[in-house]
C-alpha cells in the first residue's frame, strides 16, 4: 500500500495545515531540499525524509504503528472529501 503524506503531515501540524499542500510546500516547510523534482529517485528520496519527520510525531496524532498510520490517512482522506 502507499500513502499520501500529503494526507498524515497536516494532522501533525494543524496550523501548517491551512497554508501547505502538496509535496513542495512541505519539503519547504521543514527545510528539505530538492535538487530535482518529479523524478522518481529524487521524489522517493524527499519522500522518505518527510515521513522521518512525520514519523516522531505519529504516537500523538493517534497513530502508533505503521498500520494505524495507514488507517489515519485512510480516514484523514475521507474526512477531507465530506
């Protein structure tokens, strides 16, 4: 399965939230560089980078293993629709 960051990072940072979308906004926000975008190599490995930021805060955002973060961002997703 894959997951969107897109959906799991704003629960993380509520107040980020408002003004970041996409994958850009963030590697911006938490000062990630991007030598290259949308190449596969390169967007994997920004990728990962933001989810090792993510990941510290997934324990208070309700999601303290890896198949509770799946659900949080299949529900996130859902909740975004409605």
């Amino acid at each position: 399965q894959w997951r969107d960051l897109g959906d799991v990072a704003p629960l993380g940072w509520p107040r980020l939230a408002g003004r970041l979308s996409g994958l850009d906004d963030w590697l911006e926000a938490f000062a990630i560089p991007m030598q290259f975008r949308h190449r596969a190599i390169a967007d994997c490995l920004a990728t990962a980078q933001l989810l090792l930021m993510v990941l510290p805060h997934a324990s208070s955002i309700g999601a303290p293993t890896a198949g509770e973060l799946v659900a949080l961002s299949d529900s996130s997703r859902w909740l975004s629709r409605a």
